[in-house]
C-alpha cells in the first residue's frame, strides 16, 4: 500500500500523508513521493523537491485518474496513484480547506458538514462549482477546491428559501448564495441554520439590554432589527425613537478615542447620513499578530493606558455633503488607537455602507487587512491576508475604493486634513460616471476590462 502516515512526527496526524506517484512539473518530471502535510504539499522526485504552499494554490482537480495542482504560475500533475487517486485528492482538498479556513477566521466546532453544488451571486458575477459545505456558529463556508471558497457571514442574512433541494441564502450585503443536491441533509442543514441565526439574533438582543438595562423588551427588539450586529444605523433615527440608548452609546464615544473627531463630523458631513454601530469586543482567539506581520497602530498615534481601554468596537461612517467620499471612524478595544479612512463612494453611499460593514465582520475588525499595499501582500508573511482577500470579493472593493488614512494628532489637523481630502474630489466629480462603470471579479475583486472574457487578476472566467 502506497499510503504512509506519519503518525510520530509530532504533526496533526490527520494533516500529514505520504503516497508515490508520477510527476509532471516545470522543472521536476519523474516518479515522486507526495507528502501532504500542514502548510504545503512537498513533493520528492530523486534528488530533487518542490513544495506547493496551499496559499498559492488556486485549483486542486481530479481529472482522469490524475491530480492537478494550479498555481498562477504553474501547473503540476500527479498520476500513476492507482486506487488511492481518491485518497490523495481528499487529503488534499482536507489540507487545502484548513489551511483556507484559518484564513477566513473561521471558528468554533463544526455543527454540520456536507457537499454538494453551489452558486455564488456576487456584484453581477456568477460562480458555481462542487464543494464542501459546513455550517459554524455564525457563519456557512462554501468549500470548493479552488479559489472561490467563501464565508458566509449568518448576521448578514435577510431571508433564506429552499425550493425543493436547493436552499437559496440572501445577504443584507447584497450577495447571494444557493447550495443544492445536498440529498436528505437539506432540511437538516436549513433547520440548523435557521435555529443558528436566532441563536446570533439572541445574543445581539442580550448585548442590547446589557447596554441599556433600562430599555423595554419591546424596544431592545426593535434596535436589533434596525441595528443588526456588524450593521450601522442613522444616528439621528436612534436618537430620536430610543433616546436612553443613543445617550448611552454617546457616552461610550465620549470615553473613546473618536470621542473629538466625532464632534466634528456634523460640520463638514453629511450630518443626516451619520450612521453608528456598537458591538462586543471582537472574538480574541487567533487575535495576536502573525509573524512579521506589524499592527496598523502609528508611532504617533495617541495611546491611553489600560483603565481607560473600550469594552466595545464603535465605528461611525459619514459621507461628505455631496456623497463622493467617505470617511470611517473606527474605535477598537484593547488599546488600539483610534483612526479614520477615507474612502469613495463612486456615487453610491448606501452601497459603499453595506460594503464596509460586511468588510468588518470579515476581517474581524482586524484593520491592517484594509490598507496593506499589494506590494506587501505578495510576501510569504502575508499569506493568510492574501487568501482572505482572494476569496472575500467585498473587502477587494473596499480595498480599491481606500483613499487614505488620517491619523488623530489633533482635532484640528484631523479636519483640515478631511476638509482638504472631500474638496479635490469635489472638483473632480465630472469623472464619477466612468467609474461606476466598473465591474468586478467575483473571485478575486479586481476590475474587469469592458467586455472582457476572463479576470486579468485571477484568470477566472467571466
């Protein structure tokens, strides 16, 4: 039997498989030893070897007793596996959605898992494929083995239908997702989702009446549905119909780092389109940094001591008075310094809204994934933010639509600075309509040229 496992190398032993086979690669031709193990695929072939990080792959395909392994720069085959053709590729498939969930933040146990066939709506984009599907806590993964792995986010989801043994799952966002051929797990896995949604929707009723003990059931309700979690609502509309919760959220953004900024933002936004959203702290397990990886903290931001530290995440999003830019105050817990970026619009307010919030959520406010340069990600250490960013096609947009940070030294310069950021594109404004002519990879985000058969950014076809 060609399978070994390496149960004593101190590995995960369902992480690490050894086969033989054939391979066919630029480069290395022959016949090989194939080791899965955690992080990459290491294949041996004589005095040669090649290891394949699954963050660079982009396809893993079964095709006539043959597996091939794609990556953007090559395409490697691996044949002559016999029967354990199928074991092989489920180990790999296995390794490759470890390694793809951890970059998602996906956590918790698994309540269920199943396969079937899916269809990703996303922006006028379509993608579809075979997969595994799980379902978490707060989110369903969409597991294929390739690129187009997504993470569906349960508080962003405004209605779910299932036609006979497909279950259509719509997103507040604006995307859409449909999973089918699920067999006898299709009630099953849309009872479990159903319940998991009420179960988030308690928790936010909770997180609300924590907040404002002095609030009626009735009206804590009633703030969940207008303030889902990760969601912002208009400042005024909260003030005005739950007075004793807009004061208490007031005071929370006195206490916090945008506390001066935010006494500025009526004077040049938008004041009616100032929306607001409060949560928990974010989830804290995998929150240190990961190697090399440096925080989105300045040397000169202000910094306050532990005592004074947020037990909450605020963010505010104000567009200026003709809707062409944006700005997100962001207020984070655990001595993070406050900041504020700087985005377009492309005409679209509300759109630009939904994309932030669902952006948030994704990255769990983790802020550097927002501004990283390109340059940056194609860094081995920027592995993990890469993946994330290839397969959340909202925070890509979000990502090109970022105009600059604006650092918190002092009221003053803050508001000059915004002042002087919302009048250049003013002055500009004549160009808006070419913009928002963009279309964009529902794979990786980037912008498709018009009329264009495949993304230049991924190579997926349109």
């Amino acid at each position: 039997m060609n399978k070994q496992s390496n149960r004593n190398s101190g590995e995960n032993p369902e992480s690490r498989f050894s086969y033989q086979g054939y391979l066919e690669s630029p480069g290395i031709t022959g016949e090989a030893k194939i080791t899965v193990g955690e992080e990459a695929v290491l294949l041996s072939a004589g005095f040669d070897q090649v290891a394949v990080d699954y963050s660079d792959i982009t396809e893993i395909k079964l095709s006539d007793y043959a597996i091939l392994i794609n990556t953007p720069q090559k395409t490697l085959a691996l044949s002559r596996l016999g029967n354990e053709c199928d074991w092989l590729f489920r180990d790999l498939h296995n390794a490759y959605n470890r390694i793809v969930l951890k970059a998602l933040f996906v956590q918790g146990e698994v309540i269920m898992e199943t396969s079937g066939e899916y269809v990703i709506n996303e922006k006028g984009n379509r993608l579809q494929g075979t997969g595994v599907i799980q379902l978490y806590q707060d989110c369903v993964c969409i597991l294929p083995p390739n690129i187009s792995a997504r993470r569906i986010p349960l508080s962003f989801v405004s209605d779910i239908k299932q036609d006979q043994y497909t279950v259509i799952i719509k997103l507040s966002s604006g995307e859409s997702f449909s999973v089918s051929k699920l067999g006898f797990d299709t009630d099953v896995f849309t009872n479990r989702m159903t319940k998991q949604i009420s179960l988030l929707k308690e928790k936010r009723l909770d997180f609300i009446r924590n907040l404002d003990p002095s609030m009626s059931m009735s009206k804590s309700i009633e703030v969940v549905q207008l303030m889902p979690a990760y969601q912002t609502v208009q400042f005024d509309k909260l003030s005005s119909g739950y007075l004793t919760l807009a004061a208490v959220i007031r005071n929370s953004i006195k206490a916090s780092r945008i506390a001066d900024t935010f006494d500025i933002i009526p004077d040049i936004c938008d004041s009616k389109q100032l929306l607001i959203s409060i949560k928990e702290r974010p989830a804290t397990a995998d929150d240190e940094q990961q190697p090399g990886i440096s925080s989105d903290i300045e040397d000169n931001d202000p910094q306050e001591s532990e005592a004074e530290s947020l037990k909450y995440s605020i963010w505010c999003i104000a567009p200026d008075k003709n809707h062409q830019m944006a700005i997100l105050e962001l207020s984070l817990p655990e001595d993070q310094s406050a900041a504020t970026y700087v985005y377009r619009t492309e005409g679209n307010f509300d759109e630009l809204v939904r994309i932030i919030n669902r952006s948030l959520e994704a990255v769990s406010f983790r802020r550097e994934y927002i501004t990283v340069t390109e340059e940056k990600l194609q860094d081995d250490k920027y592995a993990k933010y890469r993946m994330l960013i290839e397969r959340t096609p909202v925070l890509s947009i979000l990502r090109q639509r970022f105009v600059t940070r604006i650092i918190h030294s002092s009221p003053e310069k803050w508001k000059a600075e915004v002042k002087r950021l919302f009048t250049s594109v003013t002055s500009n404004a004549a160009n808006q309509p070419e913009i928002l002519s963009n279309k964009y990879c529902a794979a990786c985000g980037a912008i498709l040229a018009e009329d264009s058969r495949y993304c230049g950014g991924c190579g997926l076809k349109i």
